[in-house]
C-alpha cells in the first residue's frame, strides 16, 4: 500500500520484517501503542482504560528499544 497511508502497526511490522528492530523491540513498540492510543479521550472513555505512570514508562521503553537498535544497526554499517 501507500506508505504515506502507513500507521505505527505498519511500520513497526515493516521494521520487525527487515530487521531493523528485534523482535523484542517489535513487542514493546506493540505496547506502546495501546498507551499511545490513550492519550485520544474518545478512546479512553470506550475502553475504560486509564493514562498512568506505567503506561507512559512502557512508550519510553518502546523509544529506548528502537533508539538502541538503531544505533547497533547503525554501528555495523547497515
């Protein structure tokens, strides 16, 4: 499809597919996106899901992963 059309599914699939990011990068950028999605009122109030500390430790820890791969990745010239 159209990449401009990609959401953060997509490309985290996409990444995980190249091996761009690992597996277990894959698994908490996934994570991160529930917590993403909890920051659009609409979808907290259907959910009944709650923003906390933790939800926002597990986006960083997604952010963390995929900066770390990055850097590995760029490290070996790829």
């Amino acid at each position: 499809g159209d990449i401009l059309r990609w959401d953060l599914s997509d490309l985290i699939g996409v990444a995980k597919e190249l091996k761009i990011i690992s597996e277990k990068t894959a698994a908490q950028a996934t994570l991160s996106r529930e917590a993403r999605n909890l920051i659009h009122p609409g979808k907290m109030l259907r959910d009944r899901a709650e923003c906390h500390r933790g939800t926002a430790f597990a986006a960083a820890a997604a952010i963390d992963h995929v900066v770390r791969d990055l850097e590995q990745a760029a490290a070996k010239g790829e």
